[in-house]
C-alpha cells in the first residue's frame, strides 16, 4: 500500500507520549458490555437480528474486525464485526457526545484502509471497489434522559463563523438507542443479552442510590444477578474480572473529575496571581492557557479537553501549539 495511505495511530500522528493517568494502559475491549457480546457471538448475532429485523442463524459467519488500541477516549468501547456484506460498528456509551459521528468516521476510514490492504485492492486503479455498507450504532445507558431512539449526524458539525449549518458532500448517521432498563422493550425482548446487561446495571445503580459504596454495589448486584439467573454464566465463572471492570470503570470517572477539579483550582490560582500584575482580564486567559497546557502534559487530547472546559478544539490546539 502506497505509504500516504498507511495507517498511522493517533498517538503517531500527534506525535504523543505515552498517556497516562485515567488514558493509560487502555484496551478497546474491558468493558462489560464488549466482554459479554464478544464472548458470545451467539447473542452478538441475536442483537445483531434484534436491530435489522432478521432471523440469521449461524454465528460462524460473523467476522469480529474491532480495531485494537485506535482511539483513547476514557470510557469508550466499540466492537466491530462484518455480517452479510455490512460492516457494523457497536459502540457502548456511558456519556453523552455529540462527536461520535466523527469518531465513527475515524474508525470506519481505519477499518476501509484494513479491508482494501487485506484483500490487495488498488485504490488508485479503474476497477471499482466492493465495500460492506457501515451500520454505526451507539448503545448508550448514562444517567441523562434520552429518547428510546436518536440519530447524530455528522454535518451537525459543519458550520460556519455564525453557526450557521454548511452544505457538505459527506454524510454519516449514527443510531443512538438507550438500553436503560425500561427502554427500547422491542429491541430488549428480542436480544436476551442486552436485556440481562440492562438488569444488571439497573440494579448496581439501585446499590449505589441506596448508599453502598462501589464495591458493594457491584458485589450486591452480581449475588442478585445470579440468584435471579441474570448473567448467570459470565457472573458465575469470571466475577472477579467483571468486578475488576467496573471498579476500574468507576476508578476513570473519579480519576477524571478529581483531575478537571485539580487542574482547574489550579488554573484559577494562577490566573488570579498573573491578574494581579497584568490585569484580571488578561490574567485570567493565560490562567486558562495554563488549564489547558498542564491537562495536554498530562495527556489528554484536544477533543478530551474541549469536552470537559467547552472550549473550542481550535482554541485548545492553538494554545498547545505555542
């Protein structure tokens, strides 16, 4: 393959470290919910049904394709497999973003570039080349109140100065469902799966509301779980990884809170010993500038910062630029 068109990590394009903190030793897969449908291609094939409204049988000609290592966002897991000439990408989303079309976009180019190497296609040749059609789907069960069913666009992203929508040749949908107990029942009573997953995270949540700590409330919803033959057979013989999953889950959004609070507590102290010299106004955007440099230093991205100070990506990669 033509070297412009290799793919390059994005730790190699962005010429990074080694993360660290809350992005280290990350690994697509440690999630409960990409533990248990890639562990069961029969339920990946059921949920798989379930969706499009087919009856296929025999999970053997399901092809897991998940990249390995592509993105590092905290609390993202995404699964890959192609089925029938379709590529589908699953991803489970436990917080709300408005840019996964575009993440899609970056996982679906990576997985184009896999394909057309595989099969030694020549991108630059007469022939037209045959591709599965993408299915991006987002499984979402965080606290926020959504609709049983939503679609993200990625001209969404396309605006002008003014926000104004812009006129694009590209196009990428992406289904948003929650899978929060009590919705989607369609799609729940026809994959038994994600309705055990749904259980099982409703009742930690219940732990949780009724004052347990983590540990416990993972420990009280496996025992419930398994006397009620929900998950029984991942909970059974793999409980402490499962509970090794959700601990580390949970680990990241503490991790992650208590570094924006620091970061932040920090900025501000700058900001306001710089105002003293060279004016609050002044003082207070190179505090800011501070926030920023000190979070890139530690690793996170420009996407990862714009979310967590809604600041414009532009305005975070200038300032790590300079």
């Amino acid at each position: 393959m033509h070297s412009k068109m290799r793919f390059r990590s994005r730790r190699e394009r962005l010429f990074r470290l080694p993360l660290r903190h809350f992005f280290g030793n990350r690994k697509v897969k440690d999630r409960l919910f990409c533990y248990i449908f890639e562990k069961d291609k029969k339920a990946l094939l059921e949920l798989y049904n379930a969706l499009n409204g087919t009856d296929y049988q025999d999970e053997r000609a399901l092809q897991v394709v998940t990249l390995e290592n592509v993105v590092y966002m905290s609390m993202n897991n995404d699964l890959a497999f192609l089925l029938t000439d379709t590529l589908n990408l699953y991803e489970h989303q436990s917080t709300f973003c408005p840019n996964l079309p575009l993440r899609f976009l970056l996982y679906l180019a990576a997985e184009y570039e896999a394909i057309t190497e595989k099969i030694g296609a020549n991108i630059y040749g007469s022939t037209q080349i045959t591709l599965p059609a993408p299915q991006c789907i987002v499984f979402y069960n965080g606290n926020r109140e959504l609709e049983d069913e939503s679609c993200l666009y990625l001209t969404d992203a396309f605006k002008d100065e003014s926000g104004r929508k812009q006129e694009s040749c590209l196009e990428l949908k992406v289904r948003l469902l929650n899978i929060n107990h009590g919705h989607n029942e369609q799609l729940m009573t026809g994959c038994r799966r994600l309705e055990e997953y749904a259980c099982f995270v409703a009742e930690m949540r219940e732990n949780q509301k009724a004052g347990f700590p983590m540990d416990e409330a993972v420990d009280n919803a496996v025992r419930y779980c398994i006397e009620h033959g929900i998950l029984a057979d991942i909970l059974l013989p793999f409980r402490a990884e499962v509970k090794k999953m959700l601990l580390t889950e949970y680990d990241e959004k503490k991790t992650m809170r208590m570094f924006r609070e620091e970061a932040w507590a920090a900025g501000r102290k700058e900001g306001i010993q710089i105002g003293k010299r060279d004016g609050m106004e002044k003082g207070l955007e190179k505090g800011q500038n501070q926030i920023i440099k000190r979070m890139a230093k530690n690793g996170a991205s420009a996407e990862e910062i714009a979310r967590l100070t809604d600041l414009p990506v532009e305005e975070i990669r200038k300032v790590c630029q300079e």
